[in-house]
C-alpha cells in the first residue's frame, strides 16, 4: 500500500496537515503574473521559493517558466532585501529586458516587513528602470490564504499599477478568467469573441504555458495580456469576473478605481455556470447568442441524455480549490451524480454553505470542509468508498490503494498532458469533462463485469 | 574499456572559448559581469592535473534567473527525502512541504507490507499569521503529538522554513522536550531558505543531524564480511536497487545508503561498517569525514555512473580489503557484466559517437555522467555544477586554500573526537601504507575539471542567458539540466536530459543503469522528433504548383 499509515479511525487534529490540498501564495502569483505579455515574475525571498514554484509550474505545464529570485541570504534576511531587489531590477531589465517585473513577496520577505514600492522606487532613483518599463508587485505571504489567494492577489495588483480611466467608455468589456488553465482562458475567450463581443482577458496563459513547439525559445513568448490592454481596462463598460475567491479582488478594485461595474460569476464549469457565463455576457453585450454556442450546448447535453444512466446516483470524491469545486459539485449534482466528499486547503466559511446549498437535495450525507488535507479525504474514504474521485494527481495514490476510479482536474497535474490544450470550462470543457468521467467510470465497469455481463454496447 | 580522455582540441575549432567568455560576461552589468568572470573558466589542465581557479559556492547574483535551490531543499528534500520511515515534518507554511512531496523520484522498497514508509505522505504544521506573531513553538509540540498519535514512528526530524528562523522558534529544544514526552527520537534541522547560498548549506546541515542525532545508536555488528557504508547515493529512478544488486553479487555487505531505500536503523547502525564509499561527495563528505574522526573508518570516493566507473570502484572496493577471494569474484562479476555492456556500448556508439554534450547540474553528476557519454563517444563541451564547491570543481587538493566567507561561516562545522570506546581504525598503518604503495587513494577526489580536456568550459551556476548563449555557439547534441531548464532548452530543438530525476527514467547507476542511459541518450539524440519542427509549407514557401484540376 502506498499510503500504508492511513487509517480508519479519524482522530482530531489541531496543528497537523498530512498530505495537502493546497500550497502557498506565491505559485499562483507567479503563475497569474506570467499571463502578462512580457513580464518577468520575481520572486522576493530566498531562492528556494523561486525554484520550487517554477518546477511545480513546469511539471505541470511541460513548459519553460521563466522568473527571477532575489536570492536573500542570512545577511539580507537580517538587513533587509532592499539591495537584492535594487540588483535584481538592474540585472533582469539589462540581461532579459522585460516590459514589467511583477514582485510577489514571500514568507520570508513578509516577515521582516519589505516594502516593494519603496524600493521599487528606489530601484527607479538609481536609474535601474528603464522609461517605460515597469515594476509591479503583490504581497504573498504564504502564512496567510492559499496559492489561490496569491493569484488573485497579483491580478488584482494588475488593476492597481495599470488600470485607468480617462472618462470615455471602450465597447469592450474585461473578463477575469480565474485561476484556470492556459487552454480554459483561451476557451473562454473565444466564447466572448463568438458572441460578437470584444474584451480584455487578465491574466491571459494562453500562448504562454500552452505555446508550439517551433524549434525556438521566446523568453516572452506571443501570450499574456498586454500593458495597453491592462490600461484600457479602466475604460470598459463592464467587468466579469469568473470564479470569486480568484477574480473577486480585482474586480472589486477595478470598480472602485474606476467605476467600471462587475458581475461575478461562478466559472463556467458545466451546464448552469456556463449558462450563466453566457447570459451575463448577452445581458452586458446587448447581444443575441450565436446558433453556434446554441449547438454547442445542444451537444453537452446530448451526452448527458444519452449516458445518464451512468451518472445516475454515482458518489464521487472532490479535492481541489473553491472555484472549481463550487461548479464542479454543481455540475455533478445537475447530471444526478452525488458528490459526497468534498475537500479544499482553502479556508472560507461560505464554501462550505454554498457547497451545502448545492448539494442539498442529494440523496446521501455531503461532507464538506474547507481548510481540510487529503489524509482526511483519505480517512473518509476508507470508512464509505466513492464511486469515482476527481482532484490533482496526489489523488491517485489513494486511487490506487483504495481501487478507486479517478479523474484528474485542478492543480497540479504532474503525470498527465492535456489539461493545458483542452478547456474544462464552456459547454465544449464540459463535453470533455463528462468524457473523462464516462472513460474513467465505464473502463472500470468493463473491468469488473462478469463474463456473461461484459457487453459490446454501452 | 577505459574512457578515452584525449587532451586534443574539441572539435568546433571556429569557437574561442576565450571569446565567448568575454561575450557572456559582456551582457550583465559591470559589477555582475565581474563577479559572473570569476565562475566561467576556460579550462587549461597541466601536465600534473592542475587546474585554473574558479568561482563556486558563491551567492547567487539576484535577477540572473538561477538554477539553484535553498537550504531547506537540500536538507529536506535531498538529503533526508529518501529515507522511509522517519516521519519529515516541515515547520513553516505549507508552500515548502508541497513542493518537497514525492517530487524528486526516490524510490523506496520497505522490506515487508507492515514496515513505514512515509515517504507517500506529506507532513507539515502549516503556519499562519497568528503563528508568525505569536511564535510557532506550540503548534510544533502539538503537532508532533499528533504525529505519534496517528503514525507512531521511531524518528520525526523537524524541518525549518525561512519564518521559523526569523521568529526564533527553537525547534531543537522543542525536539528535545518532545523527545522526552514520546520516548522516540526527535531531532530538528535549522535548514532555513536563506542559509548559505544554495543547497549545499542544507546538505551539510543534514549531515551533521544525522551524524549528532542517529549514526552510532546501534552497534549491532551485522553478519558479512566486507561491509561498507555508500554515501551520497539517493536511489534516483532506482539506483539504489542496481547497486545493491551488484554488491551482493560480490558478497559485499552494504550497511547503510546515504541515503537512498534507506531506513532509520541503517543510519543509526551505519558506524559498525569497515568503509566509507562516496559517490556524491559534495553532498555527503561531511559525513564521512566525522565517522573517520569518531569511528576510524576510511573513506574512499568511489563513481557509479559508467560501466567502466563501476568496474573500476568495486575493484577498489575490492582492493582495500585486500582480500583475494573478493578480487576473484568482483572480477567475475565485472567480467560476467561486461559481456552484455560491451554489446550494447558498440552498437550505441556507432550512432552517438562524435556528439555535443553540455552538462550542468547538481554537484556531483556534472561530472559523474560525463563517463558515461564519453564511454559512447560523446563529448562533453562544457559543464558545471549548480551548487558545488571550488574542490569538486579543481579536485580536494585546494581545500587548504578555500577562503570561508560569512555565508559558508554560519553554517555549523562540528568538533568530533575520537570515540572512547568505539574508535577502532579498520586498517593498521602498515596496511594503509602498504595500500597507499600501491596507489591507494583515501579520502581524495580529483575534481571535474582535470579530467576534462583543455579548451571546455567550465561554467559555475550558470543562468538561463548564458545557458541560451552555450547552445546557440556550440549547438550540442544534448543538454543535461533540471526541470526548470527542460523545456526551454527542448523548444529550441534541442534535447534536454534532467540529471536530477532523470526524467521518467532510471536506474542509471552500475551495469544495467549505463546501459539504460545509453539506450535513453540514443532515444533522444537520434530522435526523428527533432526533425519535425518545419512544416512543409514553411520549408518551401514558394508556391510553385498548380491545383490539381486545373
């Protein structure tokens, strides 16, 4: 057995996590940051941090992620990173030359209280920033939320160094994709462009961490939302935002910077997230959905009528992050799925009211916590099996032992590709999801079926 | 089939590495162009293997966009990681906890299905704010209890992040404390981030954990005749497993890895064995050096990566036990081994021979892999370490002339005497004498740079520019490297092996691991893939054709 020393009996724990659903501020801070067209995340601390977020990023992604590290050692933990920053601002814009450095801080520069903007500016009186270059930054402490927090942190710091209004309205609107995949962003975008409707999408990943293989390597490769666009956010007649512990801040700060209004969604995970997605987008656009969105939605569900019969009254495991895992439910809960665990790192009272809300007509007790481990997920696994699991790869340790079905959604995935090509969000994400669940669900049904039941048609 | 190590010219004539150290350096500021000259060398070697002087274990220029890692990786992750039945625990935010969870591809084999292994499992106290003002200590006790209550281990080492350090939590007196509540061993590693300048600083601070906490608890003497220790061996993509094949075979006992499929008990027992055989000796020299201060057993640093590097340390294995029936059968064995060696070594070098190799990676392997290209006839054009010191570099010879700076000054060197009771030397100085007669070396190593050829580069934590710049003037056949640096070097058209975890692949090391990494290092340098990057529309663009019904 892999996870040989989990066991049946749940005893409480009150300082011990045992095997994570979820990691620090700055990973999704360098990730959101990297969804800007050539910009150089910079991580302040000790280096460690940085080489840990960009292998976790890289294993994932199977793409060249590129930051930088401030390298802090004893001596600048003790006197402050002031110079490091100064060095590291000098020798990125001289070697890599960026258009924006995008600082996050760490646990280390959080503690001993640096003061990014200050020696920002210093970094500027010394004359280490070019004109028109720039540098932009978020404070991630990582003893404080979840490698989503940091994500919304760092693109809400985009609204903050870049957003403005000169008082005349752009007929576009800006679209807060959440902390979702390269391949979802892209998705997403072309849903809006479909409707007919322009847009400025922050962060954008895709083209960044999804780019071709072409025989060259772009340190700033064609993707990522540019600084004009950033700019011209100010002016756009609304704002949605997907997924509210992601994109929340940043539309809220935009609202109150510059006026411009927002809706915030659920992301456009399965059918009713993606409804909405859509409505909203009609509603704001003042436009009539397209016969091809109708189409495309025609056909997610024509999956559902037809192989309902395999969803129906399945129990399923979830472990990922808020977002997700609020559409997520809710999507299994709409094709008579029962999500029955439901597991985030992430801490928030309302998570766990809203999942409660979700799930409340499922025939079978919910358990839900937030700020909750997969050694708990595991523990309630053992007492009451699940038809089928979905979360990280982590996960698959207990599939194994546990001889569980699994599908992998959310982050990190470091054993598969393809969640960086194909979109999860959208009607055509949740064709591909509801594909993955029947793949996972009918190979193990083919797998068990007696000989006299194992059937050509299904 | 010893690897031949010509001094000629390397092949690129038209590039001078002269130059193209002047054009590197030129790219950075002044003041970091400076400091970047001292760690890019040209190697010269003299008649007597000496060597230039370079710049390494030096702080990382901020901004430069490094390979390397922290302290805490190289305690954790490297050092402590592969070891199964001691429960890690990360004290500190949860971000170092996660990534350092089953990301390096140790392996690990517990002897039955009710023996620990925790190495699946991911242990932290998860500090947050009120934590950091408040200080940690208590969640610390508390999760520790936690720890005994669900998985009663017999070892728990506490891991410090950056904020525990700059809180002033004192994870050793709490593993004191707790080690007399629970009545198991619990011992704490000061392995915060900003210590030293890369992970080497962790390495060493694991060492001397080890060395304080567990080595010698055991002074059961295990049956076998010849017994060593084998430090600095992680068991990447099993290894460990091949190794441990290959020493059994000869009737070698291996007591304890340092730290590959390695347990607790092997640890506390490991000072009962009669040598010490380094394969990483940056990682792990530490230890080997205070075993022969307390214990007097000898080190000797051994390589098994290449087949003929293999052959080669079992028969100085062999050699320092001086043991003719040993002799006998490690050269059987080798002998047996070749056979299979041999066949696949020609047929892969007929098509690798002549090929470009760049390695820049760890602290031991950049030199370590070069046996084994070299044994297929690649040539490695230039390489360098991401966290090595001058001695690995230039050979233990200039370890009196290393000046210690504040960074390395922190890093805790024990005082160890001789044991009282259990100091026993494992050759009398007759013996050493007569071994060193015949060319016996102890305790030494001769470094990368003397064994590669006049003219390569030596590059010391090389950055992403100059990694770039490297491939685009000598455009090697391969490039070996880390995840980080995987995928911008294979955008580029280039393949790029990780030394690190070595991919999806392994083991690597001793018979059957060369010639796995041949068959791999084949796969990838003749890849077709690589042949696909034009489309025929981009290859020819002129349209010249005319549609077919017309």
């Amino acid at each position: 057995m892999l996870l040989r020393h989990t066991t049946k009996e749940i005893k409480e724990r009150k300082a011990l996590t045992v095997n994570p659903a979820k990691t620090c501020q700055p990973i999704g801070a360098m990730y959101a940051a990297l969804g800007i067209h050539n910009c150089l995340p910079h991580s302040h601390g000790s280096q460690g941090c940085c080489a840990y977020h960009r292998s976790t990023l890289t294993r994932h992604y199977k793409e060249p992620v590129m930051a930088g590290t401030s390298s802090f050692t004893e001596g600048a933990s003790v006197f402050g990173g002031q110079a490091n920053l100064v060095q590291a601002i000098d020798t990125i814009f001289t070697v890599y030359d960026p258009d924006v450095i995008a600082v996050h801080t760490t646990c280390l520069s959080e503690t001993i209280g640096e003061d990014i903007p200050q020696i920002a500016k210093k970094a500027d009186a010394d004359g280490k920033i070019p004109r028109g270059k720039f540098v932009i930054h978020a404070n991630t402490p990582s003893y404080v939320g979840t490698h989503v927090t940091g994500f919304a942190n760092m693109t809400k710091a985009m609204v903050d160094y870049f957003a403005e209004s000169n008082g005349r309205k752009i007929d576009q609107i800006n679209i807060i994709p959440g902390y979702v995949e390269p391949s979802d962003m892209e998705e997403i975008k072309r849903i809006v462009s479909e409707l007919g409707i322009k847009s400025v999408m922050f962060p954008d990943t895709s083209n960044v961490l999804n780019r071709p293989q072409t025989g060259r390597f772009d340190m700033f490769p064609k993707g990522g939302v540019t600084v004009e666009a950033l700019k011209s956010a100010g002016d756009s007649r609304a704002t949605i935002a997907l997924g509210r512990l992601a994109s929340g801040p940043a539309a809220r700060a935009l609202d109150s910077k510059c006026k411009v209004s927002c809706e915030i969604l659920d992301l456009p995970i399965g059918l009713a997230a993606t409804d909405a997605f859509v409505d909203t987008l009609r509603k704001i656009g003042g436009v009539s959905v397209p016969e091809s969105i109708n189409t495309e939605r025609g056909r997610m569900l024509d999956i559902i009528t037809d192989m309902h019969q395999y969803f129906y009254g399945k129990k399923v495991g979830l472990v990922g992050d808020p977002d997700q895992l609020i559409s997520l439910a809710e999507f299994l809960v709409s094709i008579d799925m029962w999500p029955v665990y439901i597991v985030t790192g992430t801490q928030g009272k309302k998570f766990e009211s809203r999942i409660k809300e979700i799930t409340r007509d499922v025939p079978h007790e919910v358990k839900v916590v937030s700020g909750g481990d997969m050694f708990l997920f595991h523990q309630w696994v053992k007492n009451e099996p699940v038809d089928l699991m979905m979360g990280n790869t982590y996960l698959k340790y207990i599939s194994r032992d546990e001889d569980i079905p699994f599908v992998r959604f959310g982050f990190p995935i470091l054993d598969r590709v393809g969640h960086s090509y194909f979109p999860t969000v959208g009607y055509r994400g949740g064709m591909r999801l509801l594909e993955k669940i029947l793949d996972a669900l009918l190979d193990r049904k083919d797998r068990d079926s007696a000989e006299e039941s194992f059937e050509l048609v299904l | 089939m010893a690897p031949s190590k010509t001094n000629s010219a390397i092949e690129n004539e038209s590039i001078d590495p002269n130059e193209l150290k002047a054009e590197l350096v030129a790219k950075y500021p002044t003041k970091v162009g400076r400091k970047r000259a001292k760690q890019i060398v040209v190697n010269k070697v003299g008649e007597c293997g000496e060597v230039p002087e370079i710049g390494a274990n030096a702080r990382t220029i901020p901004g430069i966009i490094t390979q390397r890692g922290c302290s805490y990786a190289g305690c954790k992750g490297v050092v402590l990681g592969p070891t199964r039945d001691i429960v890690n625990l990360t004290h500190g935010p949860i971000g170092c906890g996660f990534y350092s969870w089953l990301t390096r591809r140790n392996q690990t084999r517990p002897d039955g299905p009710e023996d620990a292994n925790f190495m699946t499992y991911c242990f932290s106290t998860d500090l947050q704010d009120e934590d950091i003002v408040f200080g940690g200590e208590k969640k610390l006790r508390q999760a520790i209890r936690e720890i005994y209550e669900n998985f009663k281990p017999k070892a728990i080492g506490i891991f410090s992040t950056c904020p525990v350090g700059l809180i002033g939590d004192d994870v050793h007196a709490v593993a004191r404390e707790m080690k007399e509540e629970l009545g198991i061993n619990i011992f704490g590693f000061s392995c915060e981030g900003y210590k030293g300048v890369s992970q080497s600083a962790g390495h060493h601070i694991a060492n001397n954990g080890l060395f304080t906490h567990v080595v010698g608890l055991d002074d059961t003497v295990r049956e076998g005749k010849f017994k060593i220790n084998l430090l600095g061996e992680y068991n990447i993509g099993g290894d460990a497993f091949e190794l441990e094949r290959i020493f059994d075979e000869a009737g070698i006992t291996l007591v304890a890895t340092f730290s590959g499929n390695s347990s607790y008990d092997q640890f506390a027992n490991s000072h009962t064995a009669d040598l010490n055989t380094i394969m990483c000796h940056r990682s792990i020299n530490y230890v080997a050096e205070m075993m022969e201060k307390k214990f007097g057993i000898p080190w000797i640093k051994v390589n098994f990566i290449g087949a003929g590097s293999t052959a080669k340390s079992l028969r100085k294995i062999a050699n320092y036990f001086e043991d003719e029936e040993l002799i006998e059968r490690v050269e059987k064995l080798i002998g047996e081994e070749m056979v299979e060696v041999e066949k696949v070594r020609l047929e892969i070098k007929s098509r690798c021979e002549g090929k470009l190799a760049m390695l820049f990676v760890g602290g031991s392997r950049a030199h370590h892999y070069q046996d084994l290209f070299s044994e297929i006839g690649m040539k490695t054009v230039a390489a360098g370490y991401e966290f090595a010191h001058r001695d690995d570099y230039e050979g233990r010879g200039v370890l009196p002339d290393i000046k210690i700076d504040a960074d390395s000054r922190n890093i805790e060197e024990l005082e160890v005497e001789a044991d009282p009771e259990r100091y026993s030397p494992r050759k009398s100085e007759e013996a050493l004498e007569r071994l060193e007669a015949k060319g016996f070396r102890f305790k030494d190593y001769d470094g990368m740079m003397p064994e590669m050829e006049s003219g390569t580069m030596i590059i010391d934590d090389i950055s992403q520019y100059e990694t770039e710049k490297m491939i685009e003037v000598y455009k090697p056949d391969i490039f070996c490297a880390g995840i980080k640096e995987k995928f911008a070097i294979q955008k580029k058209g280039i393949p790029m092996k990780q030394l690190h975890s070595y991919d999806s692949g392994g083991p690597y090391a001793g018979f059957k691991g060369a010639i796995n990494f041949w068959r791999e290092i084949d796969r990838m340098v003749n890849s077709k893939v690589w042949g696909y990057m034009k489309a025929p529309w981009q290859k020819a663009p002129e349209l010249t054709a005319t549609y077919a019904w017309e």
